[in-house]
C-alpha cells in the first residue's frame, strides 16, 4: 500500500529492469544463450553504468536466464508443439521479451521486512524507500513471520503492487493410511470420491457460459465504457475458479485427515494432447483447471501429513469396481455405469472414483518399505 511518490518510484524501477531485462534477453539470444556466468561478463558493466545497483543487476541477468531456461524445458517437454510447428519456431525464432510491470525478484539485501508495524525498505532506482505499508490477513502475517525464505518478488497488477514472498512450511509428518480415498476429476462433476462427496461442476459452467457471452458482448461494442468495464472485470472468472478449488481441495484433504486415509489422485498430465473434441466442446476442455486442482490438493495434503499417490487414469471409466471387467460398453453414458459382466449398476464417476481408490493402495503397497524383519 504505497503512497503516491512511493508507487511512481516503485513503477519506474519496474519499467526500468523490465526494459534492461529485455536488453539482457537480446545479448543472451545473439550469444546462443550463453551460461549464467558468462551473461554476466556481456551484460554486468552496462547495467551497473546505467544506474542499477549490484543486486538488482545479478537479479535482472537471472531472470532472462532462467526465462530461457524454462523455455528450453517447455520445448524438451513438447509444450510447444512439434519441432517444425508455427508455434515453436515462434518461440525458438525470437528473444524472450518481459512485460513493463513483470515481477523482479529482490533478496534480503534489497528488502526488508518489518512484520509488527507492516512496512517493508525496498530498492528502487531513485534509491531505497522506507516505511511503505503491507496489508496481509492475521494468518498471513504469521506464517510470513515464521516461515519467510529466500527471495520475494515485487509485481503490478492493475495499478496496484504487490510483494510475493516464499515460505517453507515445514510438511507433517506423514501417517500410515487406512486405505485411499480415490478422486476422479471431471468437468461435468469437478470431483467425484470413493467415500461419496461429488462437486458437482454445473454451477461453474453455467458461470463460465455467462462470462464468455459477457465478454463477447462487451468487446463487440469497442467503447471507452465496454473496455472499461472488461478491465473491471479483468481476472474474475480465474479468482472465481481458484476459490472453488480451493473448497474441494480442502474438503477432500479434511475428510482424508478425519478417517487417517490416504489420497489418490489421476495422473491427467498431456491429456489436452491426447484428446480429440469437437470444436464446441473444447472451450471446455482448456477451461478446465484440474492441474490447479491437483496442485491444491497436493499441498494441503503435505501440510495435514496426509499419504498421497498419482495413479495411471486408463480404463478407470471403462472398469468395473466389483468384478473388474473392462469394456467401452460399460459406460454407457456420462453419469451410468453398467457392467457387462456382472450387472451391477452404479454412477459412472462414482465407480471410476473406487477404481483410483485401488490403484492408489496397489500403488502405496508397492513403494512402502517392507516390515518383514531381516532373514539372520
């Protein structure tokens, strides 16, 4: 929460090693994106000549390197497409370049904290500001207390500015389940689990509809007030959604906690590539923030100490949790199972879930450490 002089000095230093970082990002491209050390032998002087201090230099060569070096990841992961694709060689072809308001990364030698009147001393390029107020729920404030790590970063978003700190948690200690709950993730139902809870996922589509059709209407008229208003309404859908999987998350890992089980979690990475839809029904596909879910879950379940396990989704919609017989007919639509085999009728999600539930123990008896004392 800055005061005016404070925020126009924290908006300049961002522009200004978001643009010496752009420059940086060029030398690195024409060099073939050289190691972090000798960036620094092409980049340091100038940066320092040109007004940054030592720590905001090494941070900006950082930065660009490790821009390049998730960039190389995303390529050798094949997010990017394949080796000749336009969107590739897009990427390949140019240097990274970084938005005005990107966050930088500060140390403690360019930041300090001081957590009982809520202010902060930070860096900026018209020397280092002092007494600029932080405002943070209680539970925030005491776990930044605690728990604060390593480097933060400062950011703009919208006109305001804000400090992301790291915290390391310390994990509970993790407990011997009784059992698994098994998730199955979904777009008509959010989450489905072997012990019964369903999040049901019409609410956020029907959401999701309204704000695609409020969207469009508002970008058709192009006026001062229709653009106003869509940057109001910048962002809302995606806060919107976290909340939600926030509220799964927990309640799956509290009810993992209460009965000392286990979670088991479909390991749904690359499925947008592996899926084949038609057009209407892939805004859906890609709205759907199942990874953000996940990641949700996983660290809550650190945190509680509760067992978790990825487990392979294949035929978990196709098998059947009694008998185990598996057959594309079983499914016969998105909400009834029934098996071929044994006739049981059940909720095609629901069975899907007992099925993850399964895989998870199968897969937690296979890489805990055996009690079996040593043979003498």
């Amino acid at each position: 929460m800055p005061e005016a002089d404070q925020a126009a000095a924290l908006r300049s230093t961002l522009r200004t090693v978001n643009g010496l970082a752009c420059w940086v990002s060029e030398v690195a491209f024409d060099h073939g994106v050289p190691r972090e050390y000798e960036l620094r032998k092409h980049t340091y002087p100038r940066l320092k000549a040109v007004g940054l201090g030592a720590q905001a230099a090494q941070h900006t060569i950082k930065k660009v390197r490790d821009a390049y070096t998730t960039l190389k990841a995303n390529i050798r992961a094949g997010n990017l497409g394949r080796p000749k694709s336009k969107r590739r060689i897009k990427a390949e072809s140019k240097p990274i370049t970084f938005r005005p308001e990107s966050a930088q990364p500060y140390d403690d030698r360019c930041l300090s904290w001081q957590y009982d009147p809520q202010t902060v001393s930070i860096w900026t390029t018209a020397g280092r500001i002092k007494n600029v107020r932080f405002v943070c729920s209680a539970d925030a404030l005491k776990v930044l207390q605690q728990y604060r790590k390593g480097e933060s970063d400062l950011i703009e978003r919208d006109g305001s500015f804000y400090l992301i700190a790291t915290c390391e948690v310390p994990e509970a200690e993790q407990y011997e389940p009784d059992g698994f709950i098994g998730v199955d993730l979904g777009i008509v139902n959010i989450a489905t689990t072997s012990t019964g809870h369903q999040a049901a996922g019409r609410g956020l589509n029907r959401y999701r509809k309204r704000q695609l059709a409020l969207r469009a209407k508002l970008q058709k008229k192009r006026t001062k007030s229709a653009k106003r208003r869509l940057k109001e309404r910048s962002r809302r859908e995606q806060r919107h959604v976290k909340n939600i999987n926030h509220i799964i998350a927990k309640t799956i890992v509290t009810e993992a906690e209460r009965t000392c089980a286990g979670i088991s979690l479909e390991d749904l990475k690359g499925i947008r590539q592996r899926v084949r839809l038609r057009k209407p029904q892939r805004v859906a596909l890609h709205a759907w923030a199942f990874a953000q879910l996940g990641d949700f879950i996983v660290y809550k379940a650190k945190r509680a100490g509760v067992p978790l396990v990825f487990v392979d989704p294949a035929y978990t919609s196709q098998t059947c949790a009694e008998c185990g017989h598996v057959d594309k007919c079983n499914r016969v639509d998105q909400g009834l199972f029934i098996c071929r085999g044994c006739g049981v009728v059940a909720h095609a999600d629901r069975n899907a879930s007992h099925n993850i539930a399964q895989r998870g123990e199968s897969v937690w008896n296979a890489g805990r450490e055996s009690r079996v004392p040593a043979t003498p």
